[in-house]
C-alpha cells in the first residue's frame, strides 16, 4: 500500500506543486526526488517513477519544475537548465525537512533529459546519497551536433534562440514551437512521436506541448558529460542501446569519479517513459541500487 499527498514547497521567490509518494510505514521513509524529460510536467513520466518507488519502500516526489504545470513562475514553458537545477535542489530540501523522511537517506532519479539536471545537484550537494538514472539523455558539444543536424544547424538554432531571448526581454512576447510534430518543421522534434501525441500516452491536457525558441542556446550549450569527474556518490545509469544517445550514457559512465554501474538493456526512449516492461525493470533496478547504497 501507498499514499499519495499533494504538496507545495519553495524554489526561491516561487511556489512550486509536486505530489508526494510514500510507503505505507511508520519509520521515517528515505527519500528520493525524481524529474523526467525536458519540457515535461509530473504525469508524464515523473509521478509513474515516484509511485513505483513506493511501492519498494521509498518516499518519492515528483513535481512540477518552475514555469511548468502547476507550479508557479514566470515565463512558462522555457527550458532552463539552471533554474531546473534549482528547483532540484530546493525539491532536495523540502524532502530532508519532513518529517516523514530518513534525511539521512537521499537519492535522485532522473529520466531522460531529468538526468542532466539531477547529475548536477548531485555533483554540488552532498546531502545527494546515491544517483539514478533512466534512459538518460546526456549530452555535450559533440553529442548535440551529432543529435541536430551538426555545427552549422546548431549555430543556427542558437542565433535563433538569442533573436527569441531579444524579442522577449523586448517585448515580454515568448516565440513558441511544439516541442513535438509530425507535420511542423520548426518543432523542437520534427518526428511523429506516438508518446507525445497520444492522448492516452504522454499527450495530457497537463503538457501544453510547446518549446520556446530562446531555451535553444541554454541547452545546446549545456555539458552534462563534464559533471561525471564530479560526482562521487554510487551512480546507476539505466539505458539500452535503441534508446537516446547511448555513446552520451557510455562517456558519462566512463567519467564517473564514484562507484558505478550501468544496465545495459532493451527498449526505445519512450518505452522507458511508459511501458510496462521497461519500467518495472528500471524501477527494480533503481530500487536496489538505493538498497545497496542509502545505508
């Protein structure tokens, strides 16, 4: 048996909404935070993570990063690899601070791009004990031009953004793309990707489905392959050669300063987002390494 609580904490001057997953126990739970793709809000992939994570004896929270859902914070729907580390961190905090929660046993779990922002946390906040992640997207210089078309198409995408940054802090207008269509090149992904546009998938009334175009050169330049060095907690990655960017996973790994481990194992990106198969194993999976690790 789990409980599920609704809950609100602070990230600086904004409120942010997340949902609280707790076992069925009166011991102090240890506690894990847990965030999913970029663009997303809770009940793609985070709140699915954070219940399984219950039901193996943790509490886990996933929320709604700022700008994002229903959590405060102006503007909406920016990707902002700096402001979402934040919210990590002070998501961080609100769990060491209930009552219900083993402070001394703290993990974080990211999915997909969630991977990126939780590894820094990681490396700079030491209450962190033990890091997973889940068909993680990990990327650098290198990756990011192999992933959009190569150096030239993203110098491009990066003038675009800082245009876009210009407009806004201009006019306060924000110019928006969706972050997924089959039929407009402009998206942030130009495929026709049944996770997000299923209704009953990923394409939830609660994700607008819009990126904003200035978010292009916070992350096109962001370098999560060079947190590794940094991080020193036990560290399992979660990934399968079909999914996203798998030489990113290798290469983070391989840089890793702590204990660590990788699954290697089957499925597409979104597979890991939704499916059953591939979720009950990245839970189990996450699950025991927090068991061996959050001691």
């Amino acid at each position: 048996m789990t409980t599920q609580q609704k809950v609100i904490f602070s990230s600086g001057d904004v409120t942010l909404t997340g949902t609280l997953f707790r076992p069925d126990t009166e011991a102090p739970a240890p506690g894990i935070v847990v965030a999913g793709t970029w663009t997303s809000v809770k009940e793609l992939m985070a709140d699915r993570y954070a219940e399984r994570l219950a039901e193996r004896g943790y509490a886990a929270l996933s929320f709604d990063f700022a700008g994002f859902g229903e959590s405060g914070g102006e503007p909406r729907d920016v990707e902002n690899p700096a402001r979402k580390v934040s919210d990590i961190h002070h998501a961080v905090t609100f769990l060491a601070e209930h009552p219900a929660i083993d402070a001394g046993r703290l993990g974080a779990l990211g999915i997909c791009a969630g991977a990126m922002y939780m590894a820094e946390n990681t490396a700079d906040d030491p209450r962190i004990g033990a890091l997973a992640l889940v068909a993680p997207w990990l990327h650098d210089a290198a990756v990011c031009e192999a992933a959009y078309g190569g150096p030239a198409a993203v110098a491009q995408k990066i003038r675009t953004a800082k245009e876009a940054r210009a407009r806004f802090e201009e006019t306060g207008a924000i110019d928006y793309v969706p972050v997924v269509s089959g039929t407009d090149p402009r998206a942030a992904m130009p495929y026709d990707i049944d996770f997000y546009l299923n209704p009953t998938r990923g394409g939830i009334p609660a994700w607008p489905n819009r990126f904003a175009l200035m978010a292009w050169a916070d992350w096109l330049t962001y370098d999560a392959i060079a947190l590794a060095p940094r991080i020193t907690q036990p560290t399992l990655l979660v990934h399968s050669e079909d999914a996203a960017i798998p030489d990113g996973a290798r290469r983070f790994h391989a840089g890793l300063a702590g204990r660590k481990d990788i699954l290697w194992t089957e499925g597409t990106q979104f597979d890991f987002y939704d499916q059953d198969h591939q979720v009950t194993l990245a839970a189990d999976t996450v699950a025991a390494h927090f068991g061996r690790t959050l001691r």
